[in-house]
C-alpha cells in the first residue's frame, strides 16, 4: 500500500515516526516506515532505541552524507510499495487524520503525486529564525485551493505521496547536489504530464534555519538554478526568478544590478538578518546575487 521514507540528519525523529505509525496501525493498512541516518552522529542511538521495536520499521544508517536527493532515491529503492510518502524529519503531525488523508485520495486513482502542503507557528521565533518563519509563512502556508490553481509551482518535498517508478524516473533526471530543487521537480512533474494534487494536509515545519544559514541556503539555491540554465535544463518562463533575471540581461540591466549587490549587499543583509526581516528585499538580494554570481562565472 504506502512506504513512508524519512531521510534524516543530526534531528530526534522519534515522535515523527511514532505518530506516522499509530495512525497507519489504526487504519489497519499495509505500510512500511523506512528513516535513512544520511550522515547522522547526533540522536542516532536514541532515535533507534525508540523505533526498531516497532514492527514494520526500517533503519538505514550511513556514515556518509549523501545528500537530501540522493538519500531519497536510497529510500526510494528500499521501499517494497508503488506509494511513496516522503516527510522531511524536522517536521510535526499535526492532524490525527493525517494518512487517512492520504489514503482516501490514494484510493481514488486519479493523481500521479499528491502534496500536503506545510505550515508553521503562529508565535513569531526568536530573532535569529524570523527570515525562515516569515518566508515560509509567505511563500510555503499556502492553502489547497490556491495551489491546486497552478499545480506544479509549490510543490513542497517535505511532505508529499508519489508514485515510486514516476520519483524513480524524475529522481534520475537531477544530476546536482544542491538546496533548493523542488522548483525544478515540480518542472520535471509538469514535463511528465503528471496529475498533481494538493491538498489540506500539512505538516508544520519545527526545524527553522537560523536566518543566516538560510540565506546561505538560498545562494545555493540561486547557484544552484544558474547550474540548471547553463546546462539547458530550465527555461526562464519555468521559474519566476529567471524570467526577471534573463530580462535584465536583455535590456543590460544586470550590470547595474551587479554594482548594486556590492555596494548594497551589506545594508540588505543587515534588515535580512534583523528583528524586521523585508520579503521584498529578500526578493531584491536574490536577483541581484544572480547578476553578481552569473558575471563572475564569465
């Protein structure tokens, strides 16, 4: 029926993994729960402790890290069912109906990949995590109806059901290690003709990056589309930021933007990384790190 895989990093999953299992062993359904320790060295005896009694639990546990894509297609491989349910492990249950969810609609036929969605607190976090929240509450909290609008847009890994031999296949196409790549699976989805899902189903999101390791992140991330369009595996109508970005370069807009991430790059960075985190400018730093990053690669 459903494989449940959670790759995981130096992060306690034992609640994750109880509750997944509870609602599974009281909708009596044939499942499996599978967690990957890609790398781990924190909470690993204790997450095992907690979790290999429980029957159809599976632990994997690597030295190495491989990476979030790749520690996904391990799972992928290991699963025996055609229906994969990937959880990010910083992530909470938050609903006691949360797999029947799932279930139902699995049982329709209808959907090649089916995405929760996800969420997060309403109490504002302490100053170093408020960049995270407040994007994630912008950008990601964003209900069913207005996803299902335009299906392949958010498409969020951390909480999602798909079909092995479709994420077998897509999987397969991303050759980079990197942050960020859900945009360009949810481009792979709609190349496929995959018949895509969202529902009310989400997950709230517990392990918020600290405002400076998710601007980081997000330069990966911007590295990480450059990679893609140099490599002619994105168009820029597939991505927003692109579009923007190849714009400039038409109308020679991008050397002057290049001039204004040195010379304003600081003073975004220190609202970016402030009590009163600007989405707007958030938006502005990665346009402009994208015309600094793409003229220094010349």
């Amino acid at each position: 029926m459903i494989s449940i895989l959670i790759p995981t990093y130096n992060y306690n999953i034992q609640n994750l993994v109880l509750e997944v299992h509870k609602q599974c062993t009281f909708l009596n359904i044939n499942f499996e729960i599978i967690y990957l320790e890609d790398g781990s060295t924190q909470h690993v005896a204790s997450n095992k402790a907690n979790t290999s009694s429980l029957p159809n639990t599976t632990i994997l546990h690597y030295k190495n890290n491989i990476g979030r894509t790749n520690a996904r297609l391990v799972l992928s491989n290991k699963a025996q069912y055609d229906w994969l349910l990937f959880l990010d492990a910083d992530v909470k249950i938050i609903n006691t109906d949360f797999i029947k969810k799932y279930i139902n609609n699995l049982s329709k036929n209808t959907y090649d990949a089916i995405y929760g969605g996800f969420t997060y607190a309403k109490q504002k976090p302490k100053k170093d995590f408020l960049l995270r929240w407040k994007y994630g509450q912008i950008a990601e909290d964003v209900a069913a109806n207005i996803r299902n609008k335009t299906p392949y847009k958010i498409v969020i890994s951390a909480n999602f059901l798909i079909k092995k031999a479709l994420f077998n296949t897509l999987s397969s196409k991303i050759k980079i290690k990197s942050y960020g790549l859900d945009n360009y699976f949810g481009i792979l989805l709609k190349q496929n003709n995959a018949q895509v899902k969202h529902l009310d189903n989400p997950v709230l999101h517990l392990g918020l990056d600290t405002s400076k390791a998710y601007l980081n992140k997000v330069e990966e991330a911007i590295n990480a589309l450059l990679t893609l369009l140099n490599k002619n595996k994105i168009q820029a109508h597939q991505n927003k930021l692109l579009h923007v970005f190849l714009r400039t370069k038409r109308y020679k807009l991008n050397y002057i933007l290049y001039v204004v991430f040195i010379l304003f790059n600081p003073l975004i960075k220190l609202n970016l990384l402030g009590n009163y985190p600007n989405i707007t400018l958030l938006q502005i730093y990665k346009l402009t790190y994208m015309c600094y990053t793409d003229l220094n690669l010349k």
